[in-house]
C-alpha cells in the first residue's frame, strides 16, 4: 500500500474498494446505492471521497459517462490529465498511458499559446473482443 493509500479517510477507502472491484465505471448514486450497508448514507459523503481519491490519482471521471474508474497507473501523478479509449459497444473503458502521447499533449498550445493545466480526452471505438464478437457473428 503506498503513502497517498494510507492516509485515506474511512469513505474514502469504501468508494476506492467499491469503484476498484468493478470492470465498468460506476456513477455517483450507484457507488451511494452499494455502499450504504458501510455507512455511507448522503450523496455529500460519496462526492467528498469522490473528489479526494480524483485529487490524489486513485480514481479518474469519465466526463462522457459521468462515472468513475480506478485508475490502473501505478503512481499516477497525473488526476487532472487522463485518456481514455471506451468501447462503444461494451462499455469498457481503458486508461491509455502512452508516453509519446502524453508528450505532444504536454506540448500542445492552442492558436493563441494557451498552455493547459489538465485535460480529459476519451476516444470512442470498438474493442478486440467487440470486433471478435461482431466477426464471429457475421460468419454464422
């Protein structure tokens, strides 16, 4: 467990486990929903740890689907600059770590020099095993 795990409230370490157990990315009132038997009664407590785990790199929002996913990095220092490939048929969604990307991304201005802070970019397709499925299905 790393130093930023260890210091992480009661709530905090609930919605982490909550949101790490799922392979899909989870909203907001679905995490309330699961984890009240825990002692998480309010939306307020949910997005409190919501906000703490994003501020610390455990978790990231998926802007499109207002849901949250782990984040799969290792030491992640990066909250506020995620990628993101979601398959438009399954749902899934991977954290792209590209180090060439992330380069020409540290180096992007827009035409009036603006430098950026963060960003959140999601690319939308199909996955190996979607297209696997739609090929097997169109054969039979």
């Amino acid at each position: 467990m790393d130093k930023k795990s260890k210091s992480l409230s009661k709530n905090q370490k609930i919605v982490l486990d909550f949101i790490q157990k799922n392979k899909k990315p989870v909203k907001a009132y679905s995490i309330l929903s699961n984890v009240q038997k825990k002692g998480i009664n309010a939306p307020p407590q949910v997005y409190r740890a919501l906000d703490k785990l994003i501020e610390i790199g455990k978790i990231h929002r998926v802007e499109s689907q207002n849901s949250f996913v782990a984040c799969k990095i290792s030491n992640c220092d990066t909250p506020h600059k995620t990628v993101f490939s979601i398959c438009n048929s399954c749902e899934i969604v991977s954290e792209i770590n590209d180090p060439k990307l992330f380069k020409n991304l540290k180096d992007f201005r827009d035409k009036d020099g603006t430098v950026f802070d963060g960003y959140n970019l999601e690319f939308f397709g199909t996955c190996k095993s979607c297209k696997n499925k739609q090929i097997e299905n169109t054969k039979h």
